[in-house]
C-alpha cells in the first residue's frame, strides 16, 4: 500500500470539496434571500453534509501519519438563476464522479481509504441523481411553477 498516493488523494478532496462546500454554504443564503427558503436550505444542508466528509478526509489523512494542508482554493462561481446553479452542480457532479472513480483505481490497495471514498461516491451520485431530478421537474412543471414550489 502506497500511503502517499493515499495522503493525496485525500489532500485533493479535502482542498477541493471544502471549497465546494463553501460555495453551498453561500449559494444557500442567495436563495434564502430571494426567498427560496426550500432551496436555501437543501443548499446550506449540503455544505453541514460535505464538511462531514472533509472531516472523514482529514481524519484519514492524520491515521495515515500525513500532514494536513490548508491549501489554497479557486474561485467558484456563483448563480443568482436556481436553474443555472442546478445545470451547474449537475456538470460538477458528473466531472467530479469520473475524477473520483479514477483516484479509486490508484488507491485500491489502502482498503480503509477506498472504502471511505466508496461511500463518498455513494453520496455524489445520490446528488447528481438529485440535480437530475429536478432539471427533469423543471422541464415538466416549467421554470415558473418549479420555482414556485421552492418558496
């Protein structure tokens, strides 16, 4: 086993997810302030449920014997269009599914590691399922009543 390869991979994710989850933690208050509480909530939810994972990460990281970084994260961009940050988030999920899968591949011998980041991927799908779902509601209903229901 290749604890290293392990160290980052989990560096990546707590990097990149915490500043994802960030921008959840964000995007939620913008909907709640324009009144889409259901929104804001799912959004600001999501940001509790992805630092529970960065936690996972980092806690690894330490069983491992690694070092933590606190890294430096890029911007992310922000919706004021629910619709777009949906369309947005679901591209986020397909692109960060494949890249998932992939790191599985290179760290499939530290088994604890693996499976942690199996359960991860659990959740990412069950987000892309989420985001495709309501492109499909939004498709059916129209943009207007869709938007109507996230009051």
């Amino acid at each position: 086993m290749d604890k290293q390869k392990s160290i980052e991979a989990l560096q990546f994710f707590v990097t990149n997810l915490s500043n994802q989850a960030f921008a959840h933690k964000l995007q939620g208050k913008m909907f709640s302030s324009q009144g889409f509480e259901k929104l804001g909530t799912k959004y600001t939810e999501h940001f509790e449920e992805e630092m529970g994972w960065v936690d996972k990460f980092i806690d690894r990281i330490l069983d491992l014997g690694g070092e933590v970084k606190h890294e430096a994260r890029g911007e992310v961009k922000l919706e004021n269009e629910p619709c777009e940050y949906i369309k947005s988030e679901l591209q986020i999920s397909i692109d960060g599914i494949a890249l998932l899968r992939k790191c599985m591949a290179s760290i499939c011998e530290d088994v604890t590691t693996y499976d942690i980041m199996k359960e991860y991927l659990k959740d990412e799908e069950e987000d892309m399922y989420w985001s495709e779902q309501q492109l499909d509601l939004i498709e059916k209903l129209g943009y207007k009543p869709w938007l109507m229901k996230q009051l």
